[in-house]
C-alpha cells in the first residue's frame, strides 16, 4: 500500500512542478480518493476457492464467495457475490445477489437477483427484480413481489376484494347452470 501512495504522490509533484496553483488542488483529490479506497477494500470480502464453511454465514458487507458454502447465508443490506467458482447449498438472504457460480437453494433479495452467463439458481427465488442472462440456468419459481407497492396496495385494496367475493357466491351459481344448459 505504501507503494501506491508512493506511486500517486511523484505524479502529484510532476503536476505541482508545472503549475504550484495547481499542486493544492490536486492533493486533495488522491487524499478523497484514497480513503474511498480504503473504504471499498474493507467492505468487500472474498471466501476464497479452497474454503468451505458449513453453517451460518452472517455479515454486514459486501461479500465474494468463491469456495463452497453449506447452510444459510444472510446479508440482508449487502451484496452477496457468488463467483464463478464458488458453489453454494444454501438459503440466502441479501439485498442483491449476483451468480456467476452455481447456487442450489432458495434465494431472498430485498433488490435485485442476477444469474449472470454461466451461472446457475436451482431454487426459488424471491426479489423484485430478477434478471437472467442468455446461457444462465435457472430451475425453480420466481416471485417478484415488489415490498414498495404491496404495502399501499394490501391495506386499501385487501379489504375490497373480501367483500365483493362475498357477495360474489350468489351469481356464481347462475354461471354453473349455464354451464350445465
């Protein structure tokens, strides 16, 4: 890491031997950069292809599997990766889960499922969104239920449909004669 910062101040001093105006701006752009950085490396995690871990995997960042993983997995306001090596039996919960490997078991996603080329979903899937990509495998159900509009949706409109469906089974009968005629 040293080397980098290394790397990153000889260019700074090369603008700033140009233009000093310009060396104050230009330091403080690697500096914002940097701990973005910083930040981006210690919220990602990578199981890597020889692990294999059985049980429960929880977490609040991102995380890379590519090894093997049995049981559940839950990262319900983060990103879980499965790469193309990475082979998973398990339930998984995230907020976006992305298959470049293979998953068998149900898949919850707050946001988005994508089974990118590749990659393969034995299982049912639950996301608003789901995106599957030509040469992807997928076997199981989708519910794309959206958690936004079944809120306003459920309590005004849930009510209405019972009441109605009450009053419906009078007429129902009159349709089986016809049908009976």
């Amino acid at each position: 890491m040293w080397k980098r910062d290394e790397a990153v101040r000889p260019s700074g001093q090369a603008a700033g031997t140009a233009a000093p105006p310009q060396q104050a701006p230009a330091a403080p752009a690697p500096v914002s950069a940097r701990p973005e950085e910083v930040r981006t490396a210690r919220d990602l995690v990578n199981i890597g292809k020889s692990v294999v871990i059985k049980g429960e995997l929880n977490g609040s960042e991102d995380l890379t599997v590519e090894g093997h993983v049995e049981g559940k997995i839950e990262l319900k306001d983060h990103v879980l990766t499965i790469g193309p090596n990475g082979k998973i039996k398990a339930e998984v919960f995230a907020k976006a889960v992305i298959v470049l490997g293979e998953v068998t078991g149900n898949v919850t996603a707050s946001e988005k499922v994508d089974i990118r080329d590749n990659g393969s979903v034995d299982g049912d899937i639950i996301s608003p969104r789901v995106a599957i990509a030509e040469g992807a495998h997928f076997r199981g159900s989708v519910d794309m239920q959206r958690a936004g509009a079944a809120r306003p949706a459920g309590p005004s409109k849930a009510p209405e449909p019972p009441k109605p469906a009450a009053a419906v089974p009078g007429p129902i009968p009159q349709p089986a004669q016809k049908m009976g005629v």
